[in-house]
C-alpha cells in the first residue's frame, strides 16, 4: 500500500486549505452566532469544482478520487463544519447517487448543475430527504408516501433535519409506494424545490453547525413526473443505503477535520500559555493529551483514506465508511473537549473557536447514521 500522496491529490489539499483560511475562516463565529448560511463561500466552493469533485467531466464534475475529497473536506472542517456539510451532501448524498444510479435523460437535467454548483449563474445545490420525525435510525419506517397515479406520483408527508433544506433547488426523496412490501414497496424521487406542493419549515435552532442550512421539508400532493423516480420501482431503500455509504466517508472526512482543527489551535496554544514559570507545553500533563490528540488523529485520518482507497478501487466499502465515521467522530468529539481544556477559561470562550468546534463535533456521532448505527453494521460484518 502507497501512503504517498500524488501531486494532484496535494495541490487539491492545498487548494481547500488556502480556500478555508481566506474565504471561511474571516466571519466564521459571527456565522455561527447569527446561525447565517454561507452562501458566499459555498458558491466560491462551486467555482473552485469542489461541489462536484468526484463526478465525471462529463456531467460538469471535477473528475477527482474519493482520496481527493476527502483531503479536501478534511482541510474545510478544520476551519468551518457548516460550509463543509454543504460540501458533503452535495457530493456525497446528491451527485454520487445520482451519477451512480440516475438515467442519462436525469444526468444531463440535474446533475450537470448539481456538479457545477450553478445554474444560470446562480447557486444549484441538492439535498438529501431521508429522515422522518418517526424514521431517523430506522430508515424502513418511512410515513412519506409517493402514490401511483399514472403519468406521476402524489407525494405526501414530512421531512426532517434537512441539510441544504432551504437552500436546495433539488431533492431527493426516499418514500414509500407500497406498505405492504416493506423495504421493498420504497423509492427514491427527484424533486424540485419550486413545485406546488412543497413547503420549508423554520430553520432549526441547533447547537452546532449552526450556519448549516437545516429544516423540516413537507409536501402535500406534489406531483412527481414518473420519468423523477430513480431506478426501478422499489429500488429507493437499496439507493439510501448505498448513498449512504459513501456518505459516511464525507463525514469521517468532516470529523478528522474537526478534530484536526481543534488539536491545531491546542497546539499552538500550549507554545504561548504560560503556567508556574513556563509554557504549558512543557507540563507533561499537556503533553499527554497532545499526544492521544495526535496518535487518534492520524489514525481516524488513516481510516477515511482506506475507506476511500476502497471506494476508488470500487471494493465493497461499507465496512470501512462505518469504521471510519465512527472512530473518527468520537475523536472529533474527544480531541474538542480536550482542546477546550487545554485552552481552560479561553476555551470556554467563542473567539478562541474551540468551544464552536466542540459543539460542530457531536453532530458527527449522529447524522448519515449515528454511532449506534455504526455499530450495528461494524457488528454485523464482523459476525457473519
């Protein structure tokens, strides 16, 4: 195995990084305070290719690896989750199903401007309509009914913690059609925002990646064309969770990011503080956190780049995605609690930033599958 990056892959990772410290990083806590969406630097984003990252030219893509964004998404976490969340569903849940699984006629309808991040000079994003108030975890349990009706579908029912909810052009709608063949009787939809029908509900008041755009979808007999369904007629649950899947890479990537974020500005805090006659980084108490701070790190970074590698090599890697996010998201959520402790009342503080990293991190032990869930799947392969 080849722990060198190519050139491309470290010219991409230095493009994010010099993208996040000169477009995000200026007005990130007032952001956060005033819950804002970054829609400034989420369209910067489009016009760097980063929306679209891994699809095809040939669909208004980037053509990158998997590797590739995950550096990529790693190097924006660091410095704001909010923009990076964007970043992720577009690629992960919305252009990655879509290349993988749509038909040509809804490629070159939706995906090219996905990809691009633009339409008609104005910003084209998705967003991915799985979880219910009653259907989170369980995704089998879908309330949200797509009913035949001929030429189209009628599409009823609620939508919850949406990212992009608001900002969206396009949905992707997991529903059910048929109640009496379960996992079966499901199908996934592409809608559109502007249709008759749907509805955006308040934007949710959250703890963390407060600037992600996040709302409650509802629909009252939206008429969705037949030629909108993706895939054959029961496919929706087998397109979640392969979307999914890959999804969860994104989010690891998110996490490493947060976490990495976090042990930087510890890092460097500890060179500046001083406590009894010296730098705190002289303490061994603080060297020690450092140290499992680094060590969980690099090995949560490790992590994502085999689930990547995997995913690149078109290897089965659902195992791998779920180990990945889980050990990276509860490194996030650790190595932040530590960075706020090293940085003691400061870091208790919004402009030391680490609190706000703190806060971004627990939301990666819970959405596009929550550790528990992980854990189920880890389980499961592992017990066959």
């Amino acid at each position: 195995m080849d722990f060198q990056l190519t050139e491309e892959q470290l010219m991409i990772r230095q493009a994010a990084r010099d993208f996040a410290q000169q477009e995000c990083l200026s007005g990130v806590i007032e952001r956060d305070e005033t819950q804002t969406f970054p829609k400034e630097q989420v369209s910067k984003l489009a016009d760097l290719g980063f929306m679209g990252m891994m699809v095809s030219p040939d669909y208004g893509g980037a053509g990158l690896d998997t590797i590739s964004y995950v550096l990529a998404m790693e190097e924006v976490s660091k410095i704001d989750a909010s923009v990076s969340v964007c970043m992720s569903v577009n690629n992960s849940l919305v252009c990655w199903g879509l290349e993988r699984f749509a038909s040509e006629e809804q490629k070159h309808k939706y995906l090219t401007p996905l990809a691009q991040g633009k339409k008609d000079g104005e910003l084209y994003i998705g967003a991915f309509l799985l979880s219910e108030p009653e259907a989170g975890s369980d995704a089998t349990s879908q309330r949200t009914t797509a009913i035949d009706n001929g030429d189209h579908y009628v599409l009823n029912g609620i939508k919850n913690w949406i990212t992009n909810g608001n900002s969206a052009s396009v949905y992707l709608v997991i529903a059910q059609t048929d109640i009496a063949k379960g996992s079966k009787g499901i199908n996934a939809f592409i809608v559109e925002k502007n249709w008759p029908g749907v509805t955006v509900g308040a934007k949710e008041n959250k703890l963390g990646i407060r600037g992600s755009d996040t709302h409650s979808i509802s629909f009252t007999d939206v008429k969705v064309p037949k030629e909108n369904r993706i895939g054959e007629d029961g496919f929706g649950f087998v397109f979640a969770m392969k979307t999914l899947s890959g999804g969860r890479i994104g989010i690891a990537s998110q996490a490493l990011g947060i976490a990495s974020g976090a042990y930087e500005l510890a890092l460097n805090y500890s060179k500046q503080r001083k406590a009894f006659g010296k730098e705190i980084m002289h303490h061994q108490a603080i060297q020690f956190k450092l140290a499992d701070m680094a060590t969980k790190i690099e090995a949560s970074r490790l992590l994502c780049l085999k689930a990547a590698w995997e995913k690149d090599q078109h290897i089965d890697y659902t195992l791998s995605s779920s180990i990945a996010k889980v050990f990276a998201s509860e490194t996030a959520m650790w190595t932040t609690t530590e960075a706020v402790q090293i940085h003691g009342g400061y870091g208790y503080v919004k402009e030391y930033h680490v609190e706000r990293l703190m806060r971004d991190a627990k939301i990666t032990q819970i959405y596009e599958g929550t550790s528990e869930v992980q854990r189920i799947v880890i389980s499961r392969s592992i017990l066959k």
